[in-house]
C-alpha cells in the first residue's frame, strides 16, 4: 500500500507541475519586434531570443517564399545565430498565400514553440499578418486561381486604377477603405463578391475569436530616423543589383514562377521583371525600386502607429541604445 500511495503522489505531483506549467504558458509574453524596412529588426529580434530563451517566427510576407532571395534581406545562417528560424523559405512562390494563411501557421508554431518551454518572438515588418494574428480575418473561400488570373490579366493591361473604379461600382464601402494602389485587397474584395455574391464591406464583422494568446503578444516598433533609414534603403537596394538580382529573377522566370505572382510582385522584384520585359532600363529599375521600397517604409510606419499598446524603441534594433530601450520596456511590462 505504501508503494501505491507514493506512486499516487508522484503521478498527483506531476499532475501539478504540467499545470503550473501551463499556467506559467498563459502568462508569458509573446514578443512581436516589428518595424519598417531596413531598421534592424532581424539584429534586435536573434538578440532577444537569446536573452530569453526565444525562437524566431518570420512576419514578412515576401520573405515565406521559396527561392525568393537577394531582395527580401532574410537572415543568413550566421545572422541568426544558431536561434530557430520558422516560415522562412516556406512555401512555393506560385502560390498566393494569404494573411490568413500566415495566422494559421503562426498560431501553430507559437504553440510548438510554447511546448518546449521556448519564447515565441514574431520578427518583421508586414503589419496585416500581425493584426491577422491578433484579430482574424471573417472566413472567406479559397482562392480561385482562374478567377485570380482574370483580375491580374485586366490590372495589367488597365492598372490599379481600374481595378478600384469596379470595386467603387459594385462595393463603394469596401472601395472606401483600400487604397487605390492597394491592389492584393481590391482583388480580393472583387473575388470574394464573384465567388459568393457578397460583398466583402458586409461580412468584415463575421470574424473568428482571437487565439487564446493574443493577449499576450506585446508589440515593439524600430523607429529609426527616417534620413538614416532611407539612406540605409538605398544603398541596400543598391546592393541587390550589384548582387545578382536581375539574374535571380531570370532563373525564377525560368524554373516556372509566374511573372504575376504575389512573390514577384515585391517591390525590385516588380521593376526587374518590367526591365525584363523591355519597359524601363536598368538605371530606372534601380531608381524606382529605391522610391518604390522607401515609400513602403513611409507606409509601415502609418500602419504600426495605428496599432494599440505598440512601444516604440527610437533608433535601428543593431545599436546599443535601442536594445537598452528594450530591456527596459521588458522590465517595465513585468
């Protein structure tokens, strides 16, 4: 009998310590190191994943993708440090993966990550999967290829432009909210209105509950002076070229990537591909790409400013001060 009864408080006592455990799980924080582009996020993000323990889970939407490589600054192996690296290098480019897509992947690696007793730490700079993550989409059907290609084929021959008069015309209240330039959710607000004959501005409250974590996500944004930062833009783009961009996006051409998908849809990635296709020189592909990423910073900052409960950390996540920025926020949420 004894022997039962201590087999009984042993087994009673790990009962307890995997709940303690999995309380301790609900409690911790999940940190989400965001930022526009350039500004140090992957520096600042390995940092803090070896102070606390943490795994990296990728938050650019270009830097998923497979084969899609010089343009998208993801981290070398000896950037990363020997931390863990998830939905990197993730998905074939022919395929549109969506933000919905991401928040589902994200959610499992979170708990994965949790299980092993590690730290999730969201690191990138495309806000919508974050706010995805936190808030889900309304459930939508899946993409329909044949319909997709028909919207892309009209937005190359007409333009932006005319993708969101039509969507003006048939859901003024959705076209209202996108920008004009803002083609992927004009698009998709026209495919969801042909696939199931509603408008999408009329099922946007039809969301799923938030995950059981989101509450725990705790947002820091680089905010580094915007003249360093552009300059940091440029010469980086630079250096793409310099690296071997146009020839990359040859071979992807080659191997079977469409020239319109979402992966080469990416700033540089787009200019080469118009170079490519005899519509501006070299010299203009790299001037348009250096304005055309520039402005994509000029609109990451808008779009984290709208963000409840973000910190911002003032300079680039590789200094000094930023990290001390960080640490103290970390201190100061305890």
């Amino acid at each position: 009998m004894p022997d039962i009864a201590k087999g009984r408080d042993a087994a009673t006592a790990a009962a307890l310590g995997n709940t303690a455990m999995a309380d301790t799980e609900k409690k911790r924080p999940i940190y989400a190191i965001m930022g526009p582009t350039a500004s140090g996020k992957t520096a600042l993000g390995v940092r803090l994943a070896k102070h606390i323990g943490g795994e990296v889970i990728n938050c650019d939407s270009v830097q998923i993708y497979r084969g899609i490589q010089i343009a998208t600054a993801k981290p070398s192996e000896e950037e990363k440090q020997g931390v863990p690296h998830h939905l990197i290098n993730y998905v074939d480019p022919n395929i549109d993966y969506t933000a919905a897509d991401w928040a589902r992947d994200a959610s499992e690696k979170i708990r994965e990550i949790e299980s092993r007793g590690n730290v999730p730490i969201l690191v990138g700079g495309t806000g919508f999967y974050l706010r995805t993550l936190r808030q889900p989409l309304f459930k939508s059907p899946k993409t329909d290829t044949a319909l997709r290609e028909r919207f892309r084929a009209i937005r190359q021959k007409k333009g932006n432009a005319y993708l969101h008069k039509m969507l003006m015309r048939l859901d003024a209240d959705a076209g209202k909210m996108f920008e004009q330039n803002d083609h992927v959710r004009v698009m998709r607000a026209l495919e969801h209105l042909f696939q199931t004959g509603r408008r999408i501005s009329e099922v946007l409250e039809d969301r799923e509950d938030p995950p059981e974590f989101a509450g725990r996500i705790r947002l820091y944004v680089l905010s580094p002076p915007r003249d360093l930062l552009y300059e940091r833009i440029n010469l980086r783009t630079e250096n793409h070229f310099i690296s071997g961009l146009v020839k990359e996006v040859e071979q992807l051409l080659a191997s079977g990537v469409k020239e319109y998908s979402n992966a080469l849809g990416a700033h540089a990635y787009r200019r080469v591909c118009e170079f490519l296709r005899g519509e501006r020189t070299l010299e203009n592909a790299i001037e348009r790409s250096k304005q055309d990423v520039r402005n994509y910073a000029k609109r990451q900052f808008t779009w984290f400013r709208k963000e409840e409960k973000a910190v911002w950390l003032d300079g680039f996540g590789d200094s000094a001060e930023v990290w001390d920025q960080l640490l103290s926020g970390l201190s100061d949420a305890k």
